[in-house]
C-alpha cells in the first residue's frame, strides 16, 4: 500500500467495489472501512489527494468523503479552499448530501471553517451549493454526530434561503428546521410565522407535523 501513488490506489478502490456482488451501502462501507483503517498510518496530504483522485474518476466521491473523514490529520486539514475544491462538481442530493454531513457540516461545526464560508455558500447561484449551506447546519444540531444545537445560527442559514424556489432547496431547509424542533420548538414557531408567506407549503406542513406529531409525515 505504501509504495502506491494516490492515483492508482483510487483505481484499486473503485476496482475493489465495483467488484462487489452487489452495489448495496453495507458491503460498500465495509470495504471502505478495511481501507481506512490500512490507511491510518498514512499522512493527510496523502488521503487528501487520494480523495481527489477518486473524486476526479467521477465514481463514488461519497468514499472519498469518508476516507478523509476517518482520517483525523486529513480532517483536520480541511479549510475552505479545500473544501470548495472537494465540492467542486457535486450536482445531485445524493453527493450534496455526503459532502455536506460528512466533512462540510462537522467541519463547521469543528471551528475549520467559519460562518461567512456556509453564507456564501447560501448566495451562491448554484442549486447544489444552497443545498450544501443548509445541509451542513444538520452537523450543528444532530446529538448523535457530536451537534450541540445551534438554532440562532442554523436560522441565520434558512433566513438567507427563506424565499428560494427550488425543490432540492426547500426539501433542504426543511430538514434544516426540523433538527431544530428538539433544541427549541418556540423559535421555529416564530420563523415559520415570521416567514409565512414566501415559505414553500411543503416546509411549513413538515416542520409543522414535526413539532406536533415528532414525524415529518405522521
């Protein structure tokens, strides 16, 4: 392993899973899991341009989030520019999701990046990017995966994107808000009153059944 470049060990690993009997989540991230911990001894900078390379193959970039996620010198040296540089190309739920709560949100949440990162993120022109920004508030608030819960700046973030249009946009924000339920059920209320008339129906009926049922859709 040691004596392999980046390059090509990112095409072992997309060899290694597409191998699989079957593309299922379990068997993949247990095959991801086997090369983390072979990988542990490795410095960041190699992880890190491990995960480029996999990301630059245009297959599984959600293993490549994972491996520097597990790898604490390559997570702790994520700053911004790295993290626009391993975000560059997501245009899909699926990969927005995976930067966002694997290395975006805890990131943020970690003191590696600052607010003004996630607020540009918000203004972006980019659909993905609006989602990134409201996803990566999920890492602030979810007990489980270290959140504390932040609401005064989880609604800054929703505030910003209150009003967009877009489908993987509001899906988001709802989610955004409904983490929130549990840290203070009162100041969503007063988001939702504050912002009722430019909220997607869809938002407020989720977060809504949230609050009085504990179910997005009862």
């Amino acid at each position: 392993m040691l004596l392999m470049k980046p390059q090509e060990l990112a095409r072992e690993i997309i060899r290694d899973f597409e191998s699989l009997p079957e593309m299922r989540t379990a068997p993949m991230r247990h095959v991801r899991r086997t090369y983390s911990k072979q990988l542990s001894s490795e410095s960041g900078e190699f992880i890190l341009s491990l995960a480029h390379s996999i990301i630059n193959s245009g297959k599984h970039r959600w293993i490549a989030y994972e491996l520097i996620h597990d790898h604490p010198a390559a997570f702790r040296s994520l700053d911004k520019d790295q993290l626009d540089a391993l975000g560059r190309g997501i245009n899909s739920w699926s990969s927005v999701d995976s930067f966002a709560r694997t290395l975006s949100g805890p990131a943020w949440r970690d003191g590696l990046i600052t607010i003004e990162t996630i607020r540009n993120w918000a203004r972006s022109q980019d659909r993905w990017w609006r989602r990134a920004a409201l996803v990566s508030t999920v890492a602030l608030n979810v007990r489980s995966r270290g959140g504390k819960g932040d609401v005064p700046t989880t609604l800054g973030i929703c505030e910003i994107l209150a009003d967009d249009p877009d489908d993987m946009v509001v899906k988001a924000l709802s989610w955004a808000l409904r983490e929130l339920v549990v840290h203070d059920p009162e100041a969503i209320l007063d988001f939702l009153a504050k912002h009722d008339e430019v909220l997607a129906a869809r938002i407020k009926r989720e977060v809504m059944n949230k609050i009085e049922t504990g179910l997005k859709n009862p």
